[in-house]
C-alpha cells in the first residue's frame, strides 16, 4: 500500500475596510511586500465583493503566516 500526499491550499480570512465585506482568500489571491520597515512591509489583494485595492500593513507574525502560506512576497531594495 502506498501514501498519497495530499497538500491543501492556504486560506487566509480577509476583510475590506471599503465594504466591510468579509471573505477567505486563497494564497493566490494575496500578495505580500517585505521593505526595510513596518512601514514599508504590507499585504495586498482585490476585494472579491466590491473590486477595491486593499493595502494592509504586515507585522512580524503575519509575514510569518502568509510566506508560510505560499503567498508570493516581493521584497523592496532600497535604492541610493
């Protein structure tokens, strides 16, 4: 007998301060930017309700949980 690994996909619960619609969203569906500071190091997606870009900062853990997730992430270089 052998084992079938089954993976499963990443569901992260979301929120659009617009709307104020709340939804779950797939790994795919959310993007992730790391910069030099808190404030340069968000989160990003679309509302699936009403179509608005949402920008939300990312603190430590929630870096930690998205990447572990298998949000893509982008990291920002400072240039000079």
């Amino acid at each position: 007998m052998t084992e079938t690994a089954v993976r499963t996909t990443a569901v992260f619960k979301a929120a659009c301060p617009e709307c104020r619609g709340r939804f779950e969203l797939a790994a795919g569906a959310l993007r992730l930017a790391i910069g030099a500071s808190d404030r340069t190091t968000f989160y990003s997606f679309t509302c699936p309700d009403c179509g608005s870009s949402v920008r939300k900062p990312a603190g430590e853990r929630i870096v930690e949980l998205l990447t572990g997730g298998g949000v893509r992430t982008l990291r920002l270089h400072i240039t000079a």
